[in-house]
C-alpha cells in the first residue's frame, strides 16, 4: 500500500509542477522594427498606411514612434545600421485591410509600388516595402 501511495503521490506532484510551468501566451502585444530615419518610417506609416500613432513616453520620443493596429502596435525603433534582407517568402508583417481592391488603387494613386499575387488558396495579397526594406502584406479577411 505504502508503495502504491508513493507512486500515487510522485505522479501527482509531477503533474502539478509541469502544470505549473506553463507560458500560457495569451495574445500578442506589438512589433518593433529598427529604422534607420524615425522621422522618414514615421512619415511613412502614417501617412501611407495611415496608422493611427499613439503617445509615446517623453523619456523616448527621440527615438520611437508608436502605431496603433487594431488592438496591436507597430513600434518603429530608430538607429538601425544593420542592411535588412526581407522577401515576400521570409520576414514580413502581415496586415488585414477593409478591401485589397480599394488599397491597391490607392497605392497605385499615390504611386507607392507594390507586389500583387494570388494566395494558394484564393487571397489576393499585396507587398509593399516601408522606407527601410520591411516588407508589410496587405491582405482582406475572407
């Protein structure tokens, strides 16, 4: 009986610290992408992506602009020195847009270039770069 209790008892204590160790994520808060000129990318993302940007605290102004994205920010970092090697394949964010019809024209009014394709499974996509080589996809909700 005692043997069968301590087994009983190693399980128990197992299960509750694995239980205990758990990351439990729960949503997703922002991205933060290095810039090399904050005032050009900041430009840019309100303007062109018409991002609504939110406060900043004054202790980092200087060298971070903030945007809001649905319940998600973008944060733009400034000072970046590293070269970015992005492609529609590898490293992009990805954003939901009301209609990709009235988005790409306009792109096409403003005359900021753009990639378009057709998803494997029916989604039209498009791909554009922000001053810096970040690639954003721009796509509509089925």
């Amino acid at each position: 009986m005692k043997k069968y209790f301590s087994i009983f008892l190693f399980l128990w204590c197992t299960t509750w610290l694995i239980g205990q160790g758990k990351i439990d994520i729960i949503d997703h808060n922002h991205v933060a992408l290095q810039v090399k000129d904050l005032q050009v990318a900041a430009k840019f993302y309100a303007e062109i992506l018409q991002l609504e940007s939110i406060p900043v605290p004054e202790n980092l102004k200087a060298i971070r602009a903030w945007f809001k994205v649905g319940d998600y920010q973008i944060h733009l970092l400034d000072n970046r020195v590293e070269p970015l090697h992005d492609d529609r394949n590898g490293r992009h964010i990805a954003l939901f847009v009301k209609s990709i019809d009235s988005a790409a024209k306009y792109l096409d009014q403003i005359g900021v270039k753009y990639h378009s394709q057709v998803r494997f499974d029916g989604v039209r996509q498009l791909y554009l770069a922000d001053p810096d080589g970040h690639l954003i996809e721009l796509n509509q909700k089925s």
